[in-house]
C-alpha cells in the first residue's frame, strides 16, 4: 500500500496539489498583509509642524498578489512544475518590465470609482526581480531534471564540484583575468568605466587583504575599516602638513596602519569567536568618533581636503601646466594633455597594488607562518597543543592584513583628494566582510568574483540609485540562502602532507568533517 | 550629588532601554549562537509603527494617554513581532546548520535591507512626534538651584523594564516555552528528539524579542521624539555591546549590561564630554572582556577538544 502511493508520488504526471498550494499561498499573503500594511500602506509625511499621514493600499493590495502568486509558484518548483514556474516566472517579469503592476490596480479602482494611487516603483522592481528569480530556479530544476526537493547539501556538492574545478583553473583564468585587467582601460577608453573598475579593484584589494585574517587565520575582523581609516588619515596629514610625497607615504602609511593593528590586535587576541568580532567593531567605531571628534588634528566632520594627487613616481605630475622646474606627463610622452592620463595611472596604480596583495597571501600561505594561520583556522586547541604560539600567529596576520588595509586608505585618500569619517562607517568594513565571506572564504578568485558582483553590479545600474543598498543587502541575504559557504568556496589547505592523487573530490571543507571523506577515500584506495 | 543623581536617573532610563533590546540579542545568541545584527533594525520598525499607531490615534481622538499608550504598544509589539518572525523565517532558518559565519552575513545584509526598506518607504528625514506625556516629580531642589526631576515618561520606561522583565523571566522559567526553549539553548538534537518543535521554539524566541524590541522602539520614540532609519543600528550595536557586557546568553546579563551600559554614557556624557560618550562605553567593554572574557554574568566558555 504504501508503496504504490510512493510510486503514485513519483510518477511525473501527477495532479497540482491545489489544497496545499492554497493553504501555504493564504498565509504568505497574510503574513505579506501585516508587513505591508504598517510600512507600506501608512506613509509618514513630513509637513509644516510635524506629521501627516498618507495612505497606499493599493500598494499593499499589489504586494498581497505578489505574495500569494510568488509562493504558488514555489509550491508549483517543489511539487515537480518546474517548466510551468519557469514560462510564469519570465511573465510575470515580462509584464512587470512592462506594465507596472500599480497601474493594474489603479485603473481597477478608477474602474470602481476610486483615485488613482500615485506609483511607486519598489513593487514593479519586486515583480521583475521576484520572477527572474523563480525563472532562474525553475530553469536550474530543468536543467537538472529533477522536480523534487534538492537538499542544500546536494546543492552544494554539485556547486562545491563546480567551484573546486573552478579553482583548479584559476592557474589559467588568473593570468587571463589580469591580462583583460591590464587591458581594460584601453578597452574602455571612458573615464567612468575606469573610474568604476578603480573602485572595484579597491574593494578587491581591501578584501584580499581582510582576507589574510578572515579566511586564512578565521578570525572575524568586524572593524577592517578603522585600518583602512588610519592608512587614508597616515598619507593625508603627512602630505597636507610636512608636504611628504605619496610614494614615500605609501609604505609608510601601511606600517602605520600595521602598527595600528599591533596596538589594538594585542589585548583583542586573547578573545575567542564573536567576542573578538564585537571587539574589533568596537575598535572601528572608536577610531571614527576620534576622528569625527579631535577636530584640530584631523578636522572632524570636515574632513581633510585638496590632498595631494600622486605624480609619476616623482618624475612628472599629471597637469596641463606644471609649476616651474616640474615636468608634465603629457609633456614627457609627448601626448595631448587628457585629464584622463591620471585616471588610467590610478588605475594601473591600484591594480599593482591589489595584485600585490595577492601574490603576498598566497606565497605567505605557504611559508610556516600560513600554514599555521591554516592550521589556526582549522583548530585552535590543536594547534596549542603542537607548539604553535597562537598570540604571535594571530597578531601576524593582523598586522598583514592591517598593513594592507592601510595601504588601500592612502589610495583612497590620494584618489578621492578628500577624507573625512563618514567614509569610514562600519557598514564599509561590512561591504569587505561580505565580499570576503560571499566569495568564499580564503578564495582569491571568488573574493574577485563577488567585488564585481556587489559592487559592479549595483553602479552599473546607476539609474536605480535609491535601490542600490536595498538591492545590496537583498543580494547578501540571497547569495547566502542559496550558496551558504560563499560562491567559489572551497577550503583546501595550501600545502598538504599527501597531495591527492589525480583529481580528487576537493569540494570537502572544514576541519573535521574534511578528514572523514578524506580517510574514506584512502581506504577505499 | 544633584547632579550625580540627575545622571543617575538618565542613565537608568537609557539602560533600561538598551536592556530591553540587549535580551533579543542575548535569547537569539544563547539559542542558535548568532548574532542578530537586524535586530537594531527591528527596534527601529518597532519604533515606526508606534509613531504611526499615535498619529493615527490622534487622528481617531484617542486622547487619554494610558489608553492610547497601551493601545500602541500592543499594535507595535504584533505588527513588530511579524517582522522578527519573516526575517527569521527567510534569512536565518534556511542556514540552520550551516557554517558559522553565513547566518552573520545574512543578518548584515537584512539588516541593510531594512535599514533602506523604511528609508525607500517612510523618507530620509528624522520623523519627529510632539511630546505625548508631559510633566514629571521635582524630586531634590538644592540651593544653588539646580532641581532633580524624574519625567513621567522616565518612570513609565523604568516601571514598563521592570513589569516586562518579571514576566519575561516567569515566562522562562515557569512555562512550558520557556522550558522549551531552554532545551533547545542546551541542545537541539536531544530537544528534539524529545519532542520540542524546534523551528517552533526558535521563531518564538525570534517573536519575542521583536515584541521586546518594539517596547523599547516605542520608549525610545516616547522620551526622546523622534524616529529615523539609521537609529536603529547604533542603538543596536550599543544594545549589543550591552549584551556581550553582561555576558551573553544570559538574561539577567543582557539587563545587567544594559543598565550599566547606560550609566556609563549618562556619567560619561554629564562628566567629561558627550562627544565621545561611545568610546567610553566600547572602552569599557573592551577592558571587561580582556579581564573577564566571557562578560559578567557569563558562563565561562569550556574549550572542548
């Protein structure tokens, strides 16, 4: 008996559970209600001596439908329709692009004899990103023909195997990607192109370095940003007060900032787990008040402006007339004067920059230090145990990872030409986190992959301004959900005792849950 | 000595706010280990709805305080206990069981999420709500003319922290969800297998402290006017602070730290200088953790090998 209904379960042409879908469907639509009515449907608006109210129903009523339809479709993914979900899901796009659900509803309730609400377009953009999403799902469930429940741990093998083949590329896509880099402003010969991928290789450059301590040493750093603060701070005042030059501020700005992270790493590394992360944040949100506050050293809230821009490398300044006795660029190559030139210096400045970061960790992965760093990460006790002294260890890949943060701040001071603290919010040591623990952590290509995603992604769609953080914050709950361990993880240590013969399943992380399959495997052998 | 006493007083009304969030971080980490970086947010929509639900009081001419106070604390606490139950169920649960740092990246992002959720639907502007309780005891007059007073509103926070945290703790320690609950702290598997609904358990504790959340979101809006969408992360990582002061997973601790956390400011703020009351109170949690690393009403955590 019950075999047959197992059967009857798994055979494809099987009735749509309505019921369910139904049921399910009602309390997503009432749960979407008593979200949408409070923050939706009752706009706070500021008027002439105090607040007045403003209503949007129609709004809510639009979120209920999506709600509703949206979780019919998930029912639809789960109960083996996936083809069905995937023609809805690019519809219901389609006609989001096209139609703005709200004008749906208005033109029903003028239909019924009521105003025309005015339009907002967060529900059109839910619409449009909710289907592309199911569409995706839907194509991915296609594609893998299977209509049934996927457990995450599957999800994640298949995707594990996918990145760790990904890495064992990286040997092939690395010089690939730096050569496209390298190429990239000839490519796009406009200034905001540059301009973008310059902030993007400084995110990349930040995360590699937060990196060091994140994914290598396992440590979570949630105040990243205060080092990043001291490097752009270090360069700023020594160039605006003693008039030092930037190539002479660059390294020293890094030392600063890695003595910086001596100074604070010493009493915080005694800390475990998240009492060390709460410290570090503490640490970050303690250097922006000082730096908001000590008004005669560092200008508070006004920050520190016309900073110096870098020349080339002390030979020429990029102007179009340079004071006297100072060659300029344009002059020294004999081309047309472009405020260009420096853009694309920027740029290669900070390309250099990160992949230096990058050819530092993962040498340094290597010698003992990283191994122990590795090791550290893996587990702490047993490290103890085999006579490693975790303090030195730790306060090593602080400081290396400090160092770097400060050598970024002193681009971004140079580049940007003006500091001041609200560049150095806690929510940016996040954006660096969360590039680092999307990307997977201690991957040097994911952490790529992930800089462009979060933030090339979000200023490529410029007009959209206003949705940008909620569709960044959106994207880190999503990637998460979906991809838990980050997008190209894959923790295998760096040097091995017994490398794998041939192509073994790399996929396996974590400590001990990596050695089981491992010893598996061997024996298997 | 007046002075000290003024200060006193602040402080305790500002602990008692902190505390009152301290516990939905302390009851989330002590159940599932994370820590809840939306939950901030989530004192800051608490705090919205009770703006909306006094305006609309008003409008409605609902006008005797205690009535229309109770009326607004309920609304907040449901409508704000919704949105702790949906980020819980999107964000959180689908990572249960999975590497430790994913559910914090996941309550960072939701947390940036809510933070431009209001700031897109309710504007950028502070939002301002005129005094609804006025009045207060002058408790001390000294003779250089300087008066102790205790607000109204100051003893309705104090009264409300204490009335919640008596019910809050019967409800730990004597009900059936609350034992539940303590189960789950100590172990999943084994509570389950016991036949506690964990997801179940785990959601309410989500609930609660939103509803906890949304009394100190309304106090908040109460004694200090005004409401914006970044409020809610400060206050949060100082609630947090609070938390991992007292030790965290503990609910006496999350209180303790509160309350001490908002003494702090108060003294620091009244004796040295406003402007870097935060450093005092991260300097002191700083200095407590390296002395006493795992807070002060903390168990001390047993490295297992």
């Amino acid at each position: 008996m019950t075999a047959t209904t197992y059967d009857s379960a798994d055979t494809k042409a099987r009735a749509f559970p309505w019921r369910t879908a139904l049921i399910e469907a009602g309390i997503t639509a009432f749960i979407a209600f008593m979200l949408a009515i409070t923050m939706v449907g009752i706009h706070l608006e500021t008027v002439q001596g105090g607040l007045a109210i403003a209503t949007r129903f129609a709004d809510v009523v639009v979120a209920i439908i999506l709600a509703f339809v949206g979780r019919i479709g998930i029912v639809a993914m789960r109960e083996g329709f996936p083809m069905v979900v995937l023609i809805g899901g690019v519809a219901a796009a389609a006609l989001g692009l096209l139609v703005p659900p709200i004008d749906i509803v208005a033109a029903v309730l003028q239909a019924l004899g009521g105003e025309a609400p005015p339009a907002t377009p967060v529900l059109q953009i839910m619409q449009v990103a909710g289907g592309v999403i199911l569409a995706l799902r839907a194509a991915w469930l296609v594609w893998r023909q299977r209509g049934s429940r996927e457990s995450q741990d599957e999800r994640s093998r298949s995707l594990g195997d996918l990145s760790a083949r990904i890495q064992g590329w990286t040997g092939y896509i690395g010089p690939v990607a730096a050569a496209f880099a390298v190429a990239l402003p000839f490519l796009f010969y406009d200034r905001a192109t540059i301009d973008l991928a310059t902030l993007v290789l400084t995110y990349i450059m930040l995360a590699w370095g937060l990196n060091i301590i994140v994914g290598l040493a396992g440590l979570l750093d949630l105040g990243y940003v205060a080092f990043y603060a001291v490097g752009a701070y270090s360069y700023a005042l020594l160039a605006t007060e003693f008039g030092w030059s930037f190539w002479i501020c660059l390294p020293l700005a890094g030392l600063l900032a890695a003595t910086a992270g001596l100074i604070l790493g010493f009493p915080v590394l005694r800390l475990r787990g998240d009492y060390f992360a709460i410290v570090t944040l503490g640490f970050g949100e303690i250097i922006r008040v000082v730096l908001l506050n000590w008004y005669e050293f560092t200008g508070g809230p006004d920050g520190i402006s016309s900073i110096p821009r870098p020349s080339f490398f002390g030979f020429a300044e990029f102007t179009r007339s340079p004071d006297e006795g100072v060659t300029a660029f344009h002059d020294m190559f004999g081309l047309e004067f472009s405020g260009i030139h420096r853009v694309i210096f920027l740029y290669y400045l900070i390309l250099v920059l990160a992949l230096f970061v990058n050819f530092v960790s993962v040498r340094v992965r290597r010698l003992p230090i990283g191994r122990a760093w590795e090791a550290l990460r893996e587990d702490d006790v047993a490290c103890q145990s085999l006579g490693i002294n975790r303090r030195n260890i730790k306060l090593a890949a602080f400081m290396f990872s400090a160092g770097f943060g400060g050598v970024a701040g002193s681009f971004f001071a140079t580049r940007q030409g003006f500091i001041s603290p609200e560049s150095f919010q806690f929510i940016e040591s996040a954006i660096i986190l969360a590039i680092v623990v999307l990307g997977g952590m201690g991957s040097q290509a994911g952490i790529v992959l992930a800089a462009v995603l979060m933030i090339g992604m979000p200023e490529v769609f410029r007009e959209l301004e206003q949705y940008r953080m909620l569709a960044f914050g959106a994207l880190m709950v999503i990637i998460m959900v979906w991809r838990p361990r980050g997008l190209l993880a894959h923790r295998d240590p760096s040097v091995r005792l017994h490398p794998p013969e041939g192509r073994r399943r790399l996929w396996s992380i974590g400590g001990r849950k990596a050695a089981e399959p491992a010893v598996s495997d061997g024996a298997a052998q | 000595m007046e002075y000290f006493l003024q200060q006193l007083i602040n402080g305790l009304t500002l602990g008692s706010i902190f505390g009152l969030i301290a516990i939905g971080y302390t009851m989330v980490y002590g159940i599932i280990g994370m820590i809840n970086f939306a939950h901030g947010d989530i004192f800051m929509v608490g705090g919205f709805i009770a703006l909306m639900s006094f305006l609309i009081l008003g409008i409605a001419g609902i006008t005797w305080v205690p009535l229309a106070l109770a009326i607004v604390l309920v609304i907040a606490m449901v409508f704000t206990s919704i949105y702790g139950w949906t980020v819980e169920r999107v964000a959180y649960r689908p990572l249960r069981g999975s590497f430790r740092l994913a559910p914090l990246i996941s309550a960072l992002g939701m947390s940036i999420f809510l933070q431009n959720y209001v700031q897109l639907l309710q504007g950028a502007r502070s939002k301002p709500l005129p005094p609804v309780i006025q009045g207060g005891f002058v408790l001390m007059e000294s003779p250089t003319g300087f008066t102790v007073t205790i607000s109204y509103v100051q003893i309705m926070i104090i009264v409300m922290t204490v009335v919640l945290m008596a019910a809050f703790t019967t409800l730990i320690q004597k009900t059936s969800l609350g034992r539940q609950q303590r189960a789950c702290e100590q172990d999943k598997v084994m509570a389950s297998l016991v036949g506690v609904n964990v997801d179940r358990t785990i959601s309410a504790t989500f609930v609660m402290g939103a509803a906890l959340a949304a009394v100190a979101g309304t106090m908040y809006l109460v004694r200090y006017g005004v409401i914006d969408f970044f409020e809610g992360f400060v206050v949060g990582i100082k609630a947090f602070t609070a938390a991992v002061l007292g030790g965290i997973g503990s609910l006496p601790g999350a209180m303790l730290g509160g309350l001490l956390l908002g003494l702090i400011e108060a003294f620091w703020s009244g004796y040295f200088s406003v402007e870097y009351k935060d450093v005092a109170a991260f300097g002191i949690l700083v200095l407590v953790l390296i002395f006493r690393p795992s807070g002060l009403l903390g168990k001390p955590e047993i490295e297992k090998v």
